[in-house]
C-alpha cells in the first residue's frame, strides 16, 4: 500500500487507496520501447521504388550505396539530397512479409532514386525522412566524391565536413529573395598591383581569372577580398571566400557589410553555433545569398553560379582538417575552380612553394606589386645574428640584444610595440645547464615545462609534477631554458619597462585589436592582435627555434609567420622598424629584409624539383605497429613509379605523438595515439609518385585499407581506431 493511504482509517472512503494501487502498479510495469516503423507489408512507391542510399559509416569498405525500399507513404518526401534514417546491419536471415528487417538505425542521405535494384535479395525500407530538404545537391556529392577519391578517405567522412548538422527551428525558417546584383565596384587599392584594375574587371564581366596574389602589408587585404567579391556579384554569379581562423573571418565580413550592406552575405563560422551556422548554410543553399566568407568547412559550401574561389593564407596549418581524410583548403578550391569553370584567388601576404608551383605550372597568375610599391608600404628590417648575439653584454644578460631593447624604447614613445615569442606558456622547453641533456620525466620520458615562477617542474605529456629534478647524464641539479615562452617574457619585459602595459595575446587568450597606445604586446605566432594605426614597431625573438624545426617546410613557416607579424607594422617612412633575431646570412632571413617572399619561394620550389619532394611530387604518409604496417605494403598494389622512403621510428615510445597521422571525424583523437597503447612503437613510411600517379597512389591505398578494414585486421574494427594510417599529401614529413 502507498505511503499516501497510510491513517485513512476503517469506513474512510476508499477511492485514495484504489489510485495509490493504480499508480504502483504503473510505476512497476515495464513500459515497451517505441521502435521506428519497419514498413511490414506496406504498399511501395508506384514509381521508382528504390532509393540509392549513403549511409553515415565512413569506414573504407561501405564506401558505397546501398539499395532501400521507398514505402509508398514516404514517396513524396523521399527524394534526392534529403535526409533519412535507415536500418543498417541487418543480416540476410531476418526477412518477414519479403522486406528485410533488423539492423541499428543510421543516418543516411538519398543519393537518386531508380526503378529496380541490382541486389538479388529483399530490400529493408527506408525507416524515416528526417527533413524534406534536399541539403546534398548533384554538385557537392560530386565534390565531396573526389576530394574522398583524392584524399584515398570515405565519402560520408567527407559530407561529415561539407554539410552541417541539420537544426530543426533553422530549417523552419523560410529565407528571404536573393538581393539584386550590386554595381561593380571601384578599383580602389587594387591600382597598387600591377594587374589589379584588370583582375577585377575580367570578374565583373563574367570571366574566370586565377591568379596568384602576393598582398601588400597593411590591413588593405580584407577590403581587397571584399571588392572582387563584388566584382563577382556584380556578374550575377557568387563567390566563395574561405580564411584559416575566426579573427580574419571577422575582418572581411566587415569589409563586406560596409561595401555591400548588411544581409548580401553569409557568415559560416563554428564559432556561430549550430543553429546561426546551419541557418546560414541553408540561405546559401536556397540562393538567398551568394557571397560566403568562412573557415575551414565553409569550402563545401553550396553557392550557386559560383563565379569566384577565395583563399586567403593558403599556408595557415588551419587550413588543413584534422580529421581523415584531412583535406586541404587550397586543393578544394582548386578542384572547385576547375570543376565550375571560375575564378580563383590564392591571397597572402606571404608565398607557399604550392602557390609558386600554381604559377610555375602557368595554371594562375601572378599577382603583385612593383618593388617601388613595396618599398613603400613595408617596415624596416634590421637583424641580430650569432655574431652579435656574442659581442653583447645585455644579451648575455637577458633575452633581448642592446638593438632590440633600442627599437622597443624608441617605438613605445610612439606607439605599442609587437613582441612575438615562439611558444606560448612561461618555460616549454628546459635543458641541464651543465650538458645541455633536455630534461624528461622519469616516469614516460616527456619533456618537463616550468609553468610559473618558483613552480614545480611538470612533465609535458602526462602531466605529473617532478619536484627533484637531476641530470641523468652527468647528475648536475641545475637547468637552463632551450625556449622560453610567452608569459615568462612578459613577465621579464614587465620588469624591463616597469611604466609600459604589457599584453599577452596566445592560446589561452587571444586579443583581437590594441589600442594605439604605448604598450608592450607578447604574442606568440597566428595570435597578433591588430593596433589601431599599426604597430610602431615588432620584435621577432627566437628565430632559430622556428628555423631549426626538423621539417622540410621550417623556413616557409619561420618567413611567413615573420611576415604576418611585421605586416600589422607602420611602413618605414612612418618610423615602422622590425628587429629579427636570427642568423642573417640564412635564406628566410633575407627574403625578410628584401621583402622577397616570392623569390623566397621560387627558389624552394626549385630545391623541391632537384629531390623529387611534394608539391612536385605527390606524398602519402602511412604509418602504424611495425608489423601491420609491413603487412599493409605488401598487400598495396602501389602504382610502378611508386618510391617508398623507410620506414623511421615515429612513436618514440614514451606516450608522445606520432606526427603524420590522424583520427577520423567520428574517431577519439586526431594523433596517432587514438588506437595506440602508451609506449608502443609505431613505424612511417613516406610513399613518393611523380604528379600524374597522385590519383592511382590515392586508390591504390585506399584500396587496400578497405581490404584490411574489411577483414576484420587487429585495431581496425572500430572506424577511426584503426592500427594502420594513411594520409595523402600530409602537410609535415620531417
């Protein structure tokens, strides 16, 4: 009996009791799960009564469709591009009524419906339309298929990317006409490049220009973008602009509203949410708008007539997805451009050896100013090499030498000063003072970090606190720092200028804009806020940590970051000086003081030819347990001119990443860890093809990955688990 009837004594009335019997006797029952509907015995579409299904796997081996019976309720909704859910895994043995049934439920898209289906068997029906909108269009399904192809990665790994996830009140919401095409636009500081007027007129008229564009310093560039948007729409066709991060994303959706006014153009940013973002999504799909600025996933983006592709900082690691199959922005868009017959501009103040091969290849033009132009707009750069690094007092003292500390004093009466370190945090990398032997933690052999001042030593990989410290190579207890990082110089500048702001501006937290105020700004590289009025001067401390990097691509890097930085100073006829500590006698080095990042590039494009690495020729890296990785080549039917470079140790086995690796989007992680056990030794070969076998190099690997995948291999039974790892074109090969 219920608590509630407890007292109600004889005679009472009875009806209490009865409910409290009703109630318990509802509470124990054991309520019968709702399952979707299977469609037993249920009429067919009269017409094509088959569906062409992508179900959301993304393992290799269901890389394809799979036939599904249309009931004939669902006929109207059930058409191409739409979204539905599906039983999937059902077995052949489980058939009532001649329709198959079982399986989990999975998301899905109708690729096309037919008449009749290849398969012999009884086909399951579709269990449900989840939107009537038909979000996956002819023309990105074939775009998603050969950026999967190119890429050796699964289709429904691609659309995880190309298309958002549906947002019902978004999708409810009806757009608006698309706006009338707007008036070319006026030349503006595109006069400042030697093409420039042309470029935007070949637009405006309905042509296809690509070209190659080598941006003057200066915030210039986000109104440039925005004008030959402009020229675009003023053809009636759209455009297509996509930047590595949310900051620059920013800056040209300003340029466009004050050009264009607001509501001309979608933002598709992460940082919008998904209900702001799937919206905006749908008013490109729908054709209310026609003008897209983005990141990374805005690549996919579905304009219509679309005229023009933009990149800008094609060399921004952001621009390549961390997530199988990894691809890149410039390579969408240029397989974009070519597909749709349009325009295509790769801008950067700096130069990729990739954008040089563009225009190499005769494939684009370049686009750039004269040097009188240049001269103009850039600071001055001064250098600090070795040698003087010797010869001076305070930088043997402290971090900065006599000429940094000269230019800083001297910028701050006039404006802030940019300090960029190369690493965030206080000390990232500490060494023994006696040696030189980099301390590691005795408990994984990571790298230890000194977080603050008078803190503990904390290891950099599992995170345990070393609080006795000693050399293991020659016992001394004394450490020195291999870098410091960003919060220890400013803590170090802080004491220097004791009357001057500092500001840090990193990971934790990124500062967008300064004011034009004398301050001491510590970034590291990709997080320079922008001052008002420019920066009165820059210094650009710790070269050879960047330089000194064991990859193939460190001086590219090392002069683009130096350049991003030193573009947000004041030109050197308003006093603007840059000061960079690095040998200068080194190529990145004086392609920064000439301000030469194309020449610069030039030249390492002609290196890349003479050894036969990318982007002259096509790369894949694979690498996993030395064992599975063996048997992975030898069941790779690898293209004849294939080369195959190793393999080399990647996992050193103290729980450390392994580069060229990654997870898939649905996987646990995007290192080589995701599937590896601490401590397990992990092997990378590098596969090399001449250009016109990067197709054959693609399928061939993804040919046998599914193969492994499909055999049910040791690690590869869970999608992005797998033992062995493949990456086409990976952006780092030591």
């Amino acid at each position: 009996m219920s608590r509630e009837n407890e007292g109600s004594g004889v005679g009472g009335d009875e009806e209490p009791e009865q409910l409290a019997l009703i109630r318990e006797s509802v509470r124990k029952a054991k309520v019968p799960r709702a399952k979707p509907r299977t469609w037993r015995g249920a009429a067919l579409a009269k017409e094509l009564p088959v569906a062409r299904v992508l179900v959301d796997k993304g393992v290799l081996h269901l890389d394809r469709y799979f036939d599904y019976a249309v009931p004939e309720e669902l006929d109207d909704a059930a058409q191409p591009g739409v979204r539905v859910r599906v039983r999937f895994g059902a077995g052949a043995r489980n058939v009532r009524d001649g329709r198959r049934e079982g399986g989990g439920l999975i998301d899905g898209f109708i690729v096309e419906r037919c008449a009749e289906t290849e398969y012999r068997g009884p086909l399951a029906a579709l269990a449900q339309v989840v939107s009537p909108e038909p979000v996956l269009s002819p023309g990105l399904l074939e775009l998603a298929r050969a950026v999967a192809d190119r890429y050796a990665g699964s289709l429904a790994d691609v659309l995880q990317l190309a298309v958002p996830p549906r947002h019902a009140r978004a999708e409810a919401r009806v757009s608006p006409e698309p706006p009338a095409p707007p008036a070319a636009p006026d030349a503006g500081t595109w006069r400042r490049y030697g093409h420039g007027p042309e470029f935007l007129r070949a637009l405006a008229a309905g042509g296809a220009p690509r070209a190659v564009w080598t941006a003057l310093p200066g915030p210039q560039w986000a109104e440039e973008i925005a004008r030959a948007v402009q020229a675009t729409l003023a053809s009636g066709r759209g455009a297509l602009v996509v930047v590595p991060t949310g900051r620059p994303a920013a800056r040209v959706d300003a340029a466009l509203t004050g050009l264009l006014g607001p509501g001309q153009h979608a933002l598709l940013t992460a940082d919008a949410g998904q209900e702001r973002r799937y919206q905006e999504w749908l008013s490109v799909r729908r054709g209310a708008v026609r003008a897209v600025v983005g990141t990374r996933a805005a690549m996919f983006a579905p304009v219509r007539d679309l005229g023009l592709v933009v990149v800008w900082d094609d060399g921004d690691s952001s621009h390549s997805d961390d997530r199988a199959p990894f691809p890149h922005v410039r390579e969408v868009l240029e397989l974009r451009a070519t597909r749709d017959k349009c325009g295509f501009l790769l801008g950067s103040w700096s130069c990729t050896v990739e954008a040089a091969q563009l225009v190499e290849s005769g494939w684009a033009a370049p686009l750039v100013a004269d040097r009188e132009q240049v001269r103009g707009a850039a600071p001055l750069v001064r250098t600090v090499g070795d040698g003087d690094l010797a010869r001076d007092e305070a930088a043997r003292a402290a971090r900065l030498p006599s000429l940094a500390w000269q230019v800083a004093r001297e910028g701050l009466k006039h404006g802030p000063v940019l300090v960029q370190v190369p690493r965030r945090g206080y000390v990232p990398r500490l060494a023994c003072e006696r040696c030189r032997e980099p301390a590691r933690c005795r408990r994984c052999a990571g790298p230890l970090e000194a977080q603050e001042s008078g803190a503990a030593l904390r290891c950099g990989w599992c995170g345990v606190e070393e609080a006795a410290w000693h050399c293991e190579a020659c016992g001394a207890f004394r450490l020195r720092a291999q870098v410091v990082g960003a919060r220890r110089t400013a803590e170090e500048l802080g004491r220097a200028f004791p009357a001057v702001p500092v500001r840090t501006s990193g990971r934790e937290q990124v500062l967008d804009t300064v004011p034009d105020a004398p301050a001491l700004v510590v970034s590291t590289p990709g997080a320079e806020p922008v001052a008002e009025g420019g920066y009165a001067a820059a210094l650009l401390l710790d070269g050879w940590a960047m330089l000194g990097r064991p990859d193939l691509r460190a001086g590219e890097d090392a002069l683009r970051r130096w350049i991003g930085a030193s573009s947000l100073v004041r030109p050197q006829g308003a006093g603007g000086t840059v000061v960079v500590v690095a040998e200068p006698t080194l190529r990145p080095v004086q392609a920064l003081v000439r301000w030469d990042p194309v020449g610069h590039a030039v030249r390492e494009l002609a290196e890349r030819a003479e050894l036969g690495f990318p982007p002259v020729s096509r790369m894949a890296a694979v690498s996993g347990p030395p064992e599975a990785l063996a048997e992975f080549l030898s069941a790779a039917e690898l293209p004849p001119d294939a080369v195959v470079l190793g393999p080399v140790p990647v996992w050193d086995g103290g729980g450390g990443p392994a580069p060229g690796a990654g997870g898939s989007r649905r996987g646990a992680g995007a290192g080589a860890a995701a599937g590896a056990s601490a401590g397990e030794a992990w092997e990378r070969v590098l596969i090399r093809v001449p250009p016109g076998s990067g197709s054959a190099l693609a399928a061939s690997l993804k040919v046998a990955q599914a193969a492994r995948m499909a055999r049910g291999a040791k690690g590869a039974r869970e999608a992005g688990g797998e033992a062995v790892r493949v990456r086409v074109d990976p952006p780092d090969i030591g």
